[in-house]
C-alpha cells in the first residue's frame, strides 16, 4: 500500500506512530477492507483495537451501510441473544415489542465484535450459522432470517486457550480469523511513545485552556522504558491526569514517579504513594482498608434485605396461629439489626482513618477502578479479584459510569 495513503488514513483515524508492526496492521486493514472476509484483529487491552473495524467498513463497498460496535463482554448473558438477533413479542418476561437485533438492523453493513471471546458457547453456535450461510433466527421465533453483514471482531484474550478450555469453539475461530490483524503493544513501540504523549498533551492542554506540559529530557526517557501494562489507553489517562494536576507545566522523573505505577500490581496512578517508607505503609493499610469497608457494604446491603424481609414477616403475622412464629422472627430481626450496628460501629474507625467524608458508594467506585486498572480492563479477572459476578460488576460499571471512561 502506497505510503502516502497510509499517512492520509492516520491522520483521519488520528492514529500516532510509524512503528513497523503499526503500519503493517494498517496495510492489511486497507488491503482487506474491499473484501467481504471476516476479519479478527487481536491484541493487549487499550492498544487501540477499535480504530481498525472504523478503517474497514470506510474503505469497503459496505461504507453506506451501517457500521454497529458490540461489546460483546458488557452485556449479559441472558440478554445477549435478544442484543444480537432480535425477539419476537412475549418471548420472554418484558418482551412487550417486537425487537430488530444488531445484525438485522446492519443488513448491508459492517458489525464489530469486541471482546468476542466472552460469547457464550450457545450464542457463538448462532454466529457460526451467521457467518456460514447468512442466517439466524430471532429469540422466541422459528422463523428464518437472512441478512448480508461483514463480521470484524476483535479480542484481548488468547482464543487457542479458550479453545483448549472449552470455551470458544474451534470452528468459529476460524470463520473468523480469515484475515488476521494484530496491533502491537505499546512496550513494542518505543519510538511512537514521545509522539502519542505530545499528541496527547496538545488536545488535553485545548480542551482544559491551559499551557502544553512538556516532557524534560530525563522523562522522555523514562516513559520511553516503561513496560506500558495498560498501552495507549494507559498513557492517554496519565496524561490527562499530569495536565489537570500538576502546575508545573514541566514534566521531570519525579512527577512522573507519581503517576507511573511500579508494577502490575499498583494502584491508580494519581493515588501511588510518593516513594517513602512510610507513605508505602499507609498506602498498604489504606488498600486494606478499602477492601474493608468494600466487603462491609455488601454485607450491610445484604442484612439490609434480610431485616427487611424479617420485618414485612412480622407484620403480616396477624393470625393467632401464626404469633409464636412473628416472635421468633422479631426476635432473629432484633439480632441481626444489633449484629449490623455493632459491625458498623467496628468499622467505623477504619472509615475515619481512609477519608472522614468518603462515602461508601465512593469506596466501591474506587475499587472497581483499581481492580479494572490491576487487570488492564479484563472484567472477569477484576469480578474474581472483586469476589462478585460478572453481572454485578458490569451493572456497577454502568451505574457509575465508568463504561465511559473505559471507552
């Protein structure tokens, strides 16, 4: 592909960098978009996957079609189905209306996949019939559909492991790894790292009206090693964060050291401990902390429901023959309300110690955040590390919007 229309697509695209791997993934994307092949783009999470799909469907016959991002993780199991294929009316408790799914809305057009390995297996065998013979069927239906759509999907995991576990199947893998495109990880591109930050810095420094921060010679070169766990997503929010924060509009190692975690283990950025002994102590106990006071408003929330129930028992035992058991009831509901005051009362020192006016709706925000940043955005490792569904945890993730900030 002529180099010059390889600049022109970055530029449009807004895609940094002339990393030999980058421009390799571009080639194939342009070279493929005139085809109607399925395509699977891999690669770390937050490398930037979402712009290749984008590049696709502009430079295919299909460009006047629609173009339908799914992020096949963020939705939940049960409702998948309905999201992609449509559902007839009284399909299913609150299928009030018929629905048009994503692939019937985009006939003519282009879907992407992201995150296609969390698919569930039934819903996979679905879009195994799409890909082959153009084809599904609506939840609650028997009636065939077609529709012609290009299929681009993308994933952060290693699919040969999930197939090897069972949990992606084979064939699938291959209709959809009909071209191949890998993006590379940022720790890969060293020599677009200086470039992506500048490009960073100028739009933060015109969206916020205040001066460009800049780099000294020193940071360069400590951004430049740095193993970049969260890639370009990673560097994008850290200088963000080095733009809003600092007053200094030069940036030396030590600012750097204040935002830059140490491992995969860190912590956010913008609460990382200075560097002293003393400050690492306090951040380990105000990690534990968190954890505590996390755990404790589930648990309140969950004695919360039981006295509720316990309560709505005791008053709808007004016969005789039920008194004996209300008194009972009465009594477990007094037991547990002390049971809660008491544990609220032992936290509440640990509260004080974390913050005096930090609300637990903030405490829980924190720790979605800090498990989603520990594993560079993979939910189902943050849900396991969280120890809550999956389902929970996305619902959390909307309910504070941090789907937003993750996009």
């Amino acid at each position: 592909m002529d180099k010059k229309i390889i600049q022109q697509v970055k530029q449009q695209f807004e895609i940094i960098g002339n990393n030999e791997q980058l421009l390799r993934a571009l080639d194939v994307a342009m070279q493929v978009a005139s085809t109607d092949l399925s395509v699977l783009i891999t690669g770390e999470s937050g490398v930037g996957k979402e712009s290749f799909p984008k590049i696709i469907h502009k430079f295919s016959t299909r460009k006047h079609g629609q173009y339908i991002p799914v992020n096949c993780g963020a939705i939940p199991e049960g409702t998948i189905d309905s999201e992609l294929f449509g559902h007839e009316k009284g399909a299913f408790t609150g299928a009030i209306n018929e629905r048009k799914g994503y692939f019937e809305q985009a006939n003519g057009g282009t879907i992407f996949l992201d995150e296609v390995g969390e698919l569930p297996l039934s819903t996979q065998a679905r879009l195994l019939r799409v890909l082959e013979a153009g084809e599904f069927i609506k939840v609650g239906s028997s009636t065939v559909h077609r529709t012609d759509v290009r299929i681009v999907a993308a994933t952060n995991a290693k699919l040969n492991s999930a197939i090897a576990d069972g949990r992606f199947r084979e064939d699938l893998f291959y209709r959809l790894n009909t071209v191949p495109i890998t993006v590379p990880p940022l720790r890969d591109r060293s020599s677009d790292i200086i470039l992506l930050f500048r490009k960073f810095a100028t739009d933060f420094a015109q969206r916020y009206r205040m001066p460009t921060i800049q780099l000294t010679e020193e940071a360069k070169q400590q951004l430049v090693k740095y193993s970049w766990p969260g890639n370009v997503r990673q560097l994008k929010n850290i200088t963000e964060q080095i733009s809003i924060i600092e007053e200094e509009r030069e940036v030396t190692p030590a600012v750097l050291e204040r935002y830059l975690p140490t491992n995969e283990e860190s912590h956010l950025p913008a609460l990382r401990a200075s560097g002293s002994s003393s400050n690492k102590t306090f951040e380990s106990e105000r990690e534990i902390l968190y954890q505590v006071l996390f755990d404790m408003r589930r648990d309140m929330l969950s004695m919360s429901r039981e006295v509720a129930d316990l309560k709505k028992m005791v008053h709808d035992g007004n016969t005789h023959e039920h008194a004996s058991e209300s008194k009972e009831v009465a009594h477990s509901s007094k037991t547990i309300l002390l049971s809660s005051a008491k544990e609220e009362e032992h936290y509440q020192e640990a509260a004080e110690y974390v913050e005096e006016s930090l609300a637990l709706d903030e405490v829980e925000k924190e720790m979605i955040c800090r498990a989603l940043t520990k594993h560079h955005g993979k939910r189902k490792q943050a849900a396991n590390d969280l120890n809550i569904s999956e389902r929970t945890l996305y619902r959390k993730i909307k309910e504070y919007g941090l789907d937003k900030t993750m996009s």
